[in-house]
C-alpha cells in the first residue's frame, strides 16, 4: 500500500508541474509528461501500477475518440480535393520513406517495421492548433487547409495500424454492421439524452458518450479491428452532434486533457528505455530526418499550389506528430509488433517530431492578414 500511495502522490504532483512549465514554456504538455515519464521510471523507480495502466488505455480510446470528434466533416467536403491529396501524400510518402529506412539500416521484423513507420507518417491535431492559436491564424483559409489535410492524415495513418495484422473474423463483419447501424441510431440517442437529461450535475451525456465509446471499442476489439479504431470511428460518427451543441466538446477536453491524457503520455514515457535511446540515437535521428524530408517531398509542391501565402509553414506543421503517433506506437507495443527497443526509438523519434518541426514553422509563419 505505502509504495501505491508514494506512485500515486508522485505522479499526481508530477502532473500538476508539467502543466505549469507547459503553460510557461509554450510546450505541449504531452512532451512534458512523457519526458516525466521517463524520470519517473528510471530515475525514482515508480512502477505502472494497475490504476496508472487502466487510466491510460482509457486516455489512448478518449484521444483516439477525440480525433475523430474533433473532424469537421464539413471542413473535409469543402476542400475534399485539395486536403485529401495533401494529407493522403503526407501519409504516403513518409510511410514509404520510413519503410525504406527500417528496411536497410536495421533487421527490425516486417511488422515492426511497419508499425513504426505508421507511427511517424502522423501529423499532429494538437500542435498544429496550438501554433495556430498562438499566432491567432486560425481565420485564415491557409490554416483551414491545414487542419483537413491533418484530419485527413491521422485517418489513414489509424485505419493503416488496424490493417497491418488482419485476422479478421464472424466478429468483424458483426462489428461493421454495427456500426453502421450505430451511424444512424446513436447520434439521435445522443441528441435525446442532451434535450432530455443535459446540463445538469450529473452530466449524463458525457457518461453516454463514455459507455458507447468503450463498448464500440470493445467490439471492435473483439472484431480483430483493435479498440482504437472503435473509438475512432465513433468520433466521426458522433462528430456532427457534438458540434452542433457547444458545451459537449469542452467537457469531454475538461475530462481527456486533466486527467486521462496525462496517464497516456505518462506511462508511455515509463515505457522508453533510455538505454535503448542512447544506443541507438542514430536511428532516432535518422528516422527523424527521413520523415522531414520525405513529409516536405510529399506535400510541398501541393501546399505551394493551394497554399501559396505559406507553403514552409504548412509543410512544417504536416511534419509534426505527437498523440496519434503515440497511439499508434503504443498499440503497436501493445500487440507485439514491437519490442521494448523498438517501441522507445519510435517514440522517442514522435516526440522529437513535435519540437524539430514546430521550431521551424515558427520562422515561416505567414501574414495574418492575408484571408
């Protein structure tokens, strides 16, 4: 019990300081946290204990959901040409670049290979929009394109994890005709539930959108499809609804960013090996470069086409990742693809995809006045 309470007080206090020197150092809490991690776990000896394991694969299904949630399908159909060739190239040809990397510089199996060069084709939700914000361009139609190609993006890059082992059974194709059953049926509950029973202290909406995410996870997973892709799915299923009423969005933020998310990025940060860092820092540095190249190979020739204001801003911020490569790392530990070494040059490699590239945009930062 004594070493429960010692994890537990640490870990707590650990998250209230990444927050504070988030805010102050304009930095991602979520790099914070996985750095705090890293020390939690080499440097004091805190142990993933069973509720730290639980909150954080309850965290990964949340941001998982959110990335859906957070889809403006509208957004998408408006520029479904232009942000589906960019984000579609900004998947593509960092998967092939990373795949080609693996391939000659280590005898990393094919499916750590591949899992790991899906986690580094992503871009990243959170940063994008956190630079956006900070240099208040989100009005600007630049930064809207920005956003669909990351939608865009981070889609393929989920839907390409879930296909990398497929043993598909009875229970997939139970699942595909739930949900699209789901697709009709559970945005209308949901709507019922808020007319009915919303804002008030027991905020029965969010505990709806908790039970059905868990459960169309849970199907999922059983389906073979693996439960991130439930939860993903159910995001764009529900992203309409949650939309149309204002106040359902930040709750669930409230409850994934002050809570859950911390437990993710923490344990993923007690998962890395700092051993398996130094050894191997090369290999981090390569798949870095390779993946900054091949996203500015990949998407600058469209970014100057359709975003010609700020086509090095935008490449840039395509080459960020942070939570969905997390995400996708970590299920890829998770299901065996990659070993302890593999996992923590994959994420070490994520997390510095968040820094390297956000330095850079800052310096392209294009004229906010320019509609």
């Amino acid at each position: 019990m004594a070493v429960d309470l010692y994890s537990t007080a640490l870990i707590a206090a650990v998250v209230v300081l990444t927050g504070i020197l988030s805010i102050r150092l304009r930095i991602s809490s979520s790099i914070l946290e996985a750095g705090a991690g890293i020390i939690l776990a080499s440097v004091l000896g805190v142990g993933i204990e069973a509720w730290l394991d639980f909150l954080a694969t309850f965290g990964g299904l949340m941001l998982t959901f959110l990335a859906g949630a957070e889809v403006d399908l509208y957004l998408l159909r408006n520029s479904a040409k232009q942000s589906f060739t960019i984000g579609s190239m900004a998947f593509a040809v960092p998967l092939i670049g990373e795949v080609a990397f693996l391939s000659l510089f280590t005898d990393w199996s094919t499916l750590a290979v591949l899992a790991a060069s899906i986690a580094l084709t992503t871009t990243s939700v959170a940063v994008v929009y956190s630079v956006l914000l900070e240099y208040e361009l989100m009005d600007l139609k630049a930064s809207r394109m920005i956003i669909a190609a990351t939608f865009v993006n981070d889609i393929l890059t989920l839907i390409a994890i879930t296909l990398i082992s497929p043993s598909f059974n009875f229970y997939t194709i139970a699942f595909l005709l739930i949900i699209a059953f789901l697709i009709l049926v559970l945005p209308k509950i949901l709507e019922y539930v808020v007319e009915s029973y919303g804002k008030r202290a027991v905020e029965l909406e969010l505990r709806f959108i908790f039970a059905a995410m868990l459960g169309v996870s849970f199907i999922a997973d059983v389906g073979k499809l693996h439960a991130v892709f439930g939860a993903f799915v159910l995001g764009l299923v529900f992203a309409n609804c949650i939309h149309s009423y204002s106040d359902i969005l930040p709750k669930i933020r409230s409850v994934t960013f002050s809570l859950l998310s911390p437990a993710f990025f923490l344990r993923a940060g007690m998962l890395i090996s700092i051993s398996a860092v130094a050894q191997n820092i090369g290999i981090i540095l390569g798949l870095l470069g390779v993946k900054m190249l091949s996203k500015f190979i990949g998407t600058y020739y469209f970014n100057k086409k359709w975003i010609p204001e700020a086509p090095i801003f935008s490449t840039m911020l395509l080459s960020t990742g942070l939570t969905v490569g997390t995400i996708t790392a970590t299920l890829g530990r998770d299901l065996g693809f990659l070993d302890q070494t593999q996992f923590s040059i994959a994420i070490t490699t994520v997390i510095l995809s968040a820094i390297v590239p956000t330095l850079i945009a800052k310096r392209f930062v294009p004229d906010k006045s320019v509609k």
